[in-house]
C-alpha cells in the first residue's frame, strides 16, 4: 500500500480543481491518465468518466462518487471511507460487503488483478 499522493498530472489537476467535464473532455480526445495511488478525498467527482483506469491505491475519503461506473476500473488497494457512492457500479469481482466495510471502516479494496 502506497501513500496518496497529489501528482502532476494535467488531468489529476483538473479534478483538483473541480473540472470534471474538462477530464471528460480531455480522456475523450485521447489524452491519457494515470491515477494510481492518488488523492482524490473530498472531491465531488459525479459524472466523471473513469472507464478502464486503474485506480489502484486511489485515496477517496469522503468524496462525492454518486452514479459513478467503476465496473471496468481496477480499485485494488483503494480506500472509499465515507464516500457517498449512491448509484455506484462496482466490479463484480469486488463483494458488496468489501465495499461496505471500505465506506465505514477505510479498509483497502481487495480486487484481484488479471493473471494473478
């Protein structure tokens, strides 16, 4: 498990900033992202996009998930404590109870990796 970190990454710092639609924007003309290990708590992320990304070790607490599709996303190692993540679809290889535990007690998602 790594530390969250604030990385300088263009499209991380457009969430840092609360522009969502530009991420969105900027994913759907090809620009790439990498989002692993960072710290993404506190940020209202509705309708962000993040189909396909590995999310691993990403630091949400508290932020504002609702609606989002993690159904293709890789969250190991990820932390949701207190999230709103009304609407969410999760992987299904992710139990619901995992999910639950991670919302109320911080733990670490475990998802199993392609391979592994």
């Amino acid at each position: 498990m790594s530390k969250p970190m604030i990385s300088q990454d263009p499209l991380y710092q457009l969430l840092r900033h609360d522009d969502v639609a530009g991420f969105n924007a900027a994913r759907q003309q090809g620009q790439a992202v990498d989002l692993r290990r960072c710290d993404l708590r506190g940020l209202d992320l509705r309708n962000i996009d993040l189909s396909g990304l590995d999310l691993s070790d990403c630091y949400f607490r508290g932020a504002d998930l609702r609606g989002i599709d993690f159904s293709t996303c890789l969250l190991h190692g990820a932390s949701l404590a207190d999230a709103k993540i009304s609407g969410c679809l999760f992987p299904l290889a992710i139990p619901a109870q995992e999910i639950l535990l991670s919302v109320t007690h911080g733990i670490r998602l475990r998802h199993p990796q392609p391979g592994k």
